[in-house]
C-alpha cells in the first residue's frame, strides 16, 4: 500500500516539485534544458514555502521563482489543472513578476526579463508542440510588429512530438509522463530519489497535513455558500442546487492551487458521489471552468 502511494506521489504534485526545485543545482538544470541559448550559469532560488488559506487572497504564490548574476526573473509552475484561463495566470504572475524586475530610480530600458514558465503534463493547446510561446504584436494584423516587453510566456508540454527541444527536457518530460525507467539518466534518478526522500520525510507530512486540513476548511466551506445560495429553490431542488454550487465552488478553490483534476474528481466522488454520477460530476466541473 505504501509503496503505492509513493508510485502516485509524483513530481507533478506542488509541494514535490517545490522541493525537489528548491535546490539551485537541480532548479539550473531545468532552466538550461529549457532555455539552452540563455547560457545560465548560476542562479539564486526563492522556493513557495507551504500552502495557506492566504492563496484564496491572490498573495504571491509563485513555486519556484529564481534570479541569476544578471537578475533576470525565472518562474517556474507545474499546472496539473486543465483550464481555458491561461493567458489570466500568466498575466497574474507577470504582475507579480514585474514588482521586482525594475529598481528605484532606474528607467524603463532596464527592466530585466522575465520568463513564467508552464509545465504541462498534457498539450494545454492541442496542436502537438513541445513548448509554445506568447508574443506581444503591436498590430494584431501585423505578424512582424513583434513588441519586445522583456517578457517571457512560455507553456511546456510533456505530450509534445513537434519541435526541437534539448535532450536534457525531452528526458525531464519523458519522466513526467512514466516516471523513472531503466533508461533514466542520473540526473533523473537524482531528483526521483530526492522525491522519495522528501515524501517519507516529516516535513512531507507536514505539508500533507496542511493540504488536508485546506481541504476539510473548504469542503465545509463550499457546503456553507451553497446551501446559502440553494435556498431560493424549493426544499427538494434547493437541496441538489446546493450541492450542484458547492461541487462548483469545490472545484474552482482546488484549481486555483494547481490541484489535478484528477484529484479533484476523487473528492468530489468521495463528498458527492451519493448523489452524483461521475459523468454529472465531470460536466460541473466544465460548468466550473465556463463560469
């Protein structure tokens, strides 16, 4: 049993990734194999921490962001969380990014770049590409008004097949797809011993704790708002009304912290499946993703 929970406990969970990230060596690696042409040498990472209700807040939530000897601004997530709200999150952490891209008292032409950066462990786009990047056109008609803003919006996807892409990231995404095999390289047998470490440490459940008792704080919590808004209907209909917007209200707080939709769906079968097929469990959670 336990060694299957540890099969499921994979580096594309958050506070994993976080960890096994956190550290500089393994954290420039990731960035050379993405970024090969930017020659990084050295970087200074500033892991997320733990999780909290202040995420509900919009305070800075950032994984895994890193500067380097020139103070470009790396930001690195793992999204696990199918949703149609892409260009939003990347604005959000663009903004964050941007609080520390320029000092006091200098100009405008020396705002460093900055690079967000999505891993994907599915093709957020459905056109087959390893990386797809977001450009800035100053004519929407004009594909060559390139507008250089110094930003970078990069989204990786580990079912790609088209395009170049490093040795080093293909065998990273390949990982992130199968886990480790026969053919792993060491750096890949590096950071999965370095995630089976981190997962049968005490800090793991520290953070597991933290994350279940999120969850029960918000179970109770999507309940509450929608039994309120359910009273409208008669006692019946109220009642699936109401737990028709706590499955919504569910779903939207657990995406906002790159929870899976997988996982979503395994507490939504456990909480409603009394009441709930999981093909009506599946179109609330669109109805979620539209609303």
């Amino acid at each position: 049993m336990v060694r299957n929970e540890n099969h499921n406990l994979t580096i594309t969970r958050d506070p994993i990734f976080g960890h096994v990230f956190s550290k500089p060596e393994n954290y420039l690696h990731l960035l050379r194999s993405i970024l090969p042409e930017r020659g990084i040498t050295e970087v200074e990472v500033t892991p997320q921490k733990q999780l909290n209700k202040k995420l509900w807040g919009r305070n800075v939530i950032m994984d895994l962001w890193a500067k380097d000897k020139q103070g470009e601004i790396f930001d690195v997530e793992m999204q696990t969380s199918k949703q149609k709200c892409a260009g939003v999150r990347f604005r959000y952490y663009q903004s964050v990014a941007d609080q520390d891209s320029l000092k006091s008292g200098e100009s405008f032409e020396q705002i460093r770049e900055t690079y967000i950066i999505f891993i994907y462990p599915f093709d957020p786009f459905g056109e087959g590409k390893y990386i797809y990047e977001s450009v800035t056109l100053l004519d929407k008609g004009n594909p060559d008004s390139y507008a250089n803003t110094k930003t970078h919006w990069i989204s990786i996807n580990a079912n790609g097949y088209k395009g170049k892409i490093t040795p080093e990231l293909k065998e990273f995404l390949d990982y992130i797809k199968h886990g480790l095999t026969e053919s792993s390289s060491s750096f890949i047998k590096k950071i999965d011993q370095e995630r089976l470490d981190y997962i049968r440490s005490p800090e793991w459940r520290e953070a597991k704790m933290s994350l279940d008792m999120l969850l029960a704080d918000e179970r109770a919590e999507a309940r509450k708002e929608g039994k309120a808004e359910g009273r409208v209907e008669g006692r019946a209909e109220g009642k699936l009304e109401a737990q028709r917007i706590g499955v919504k209200k569910f779903v939207k707080r657990f995406r906002e912290i790159n929870q899976s939709d997988a996982w979503i769906m395994s507490k939504l079968i456990t909480d409603y499946g009394a009441d709930f097929s999981k093909s009506e469990l599946e179109k609330l959670m669109q109805e979620a993703e539209r609303e």
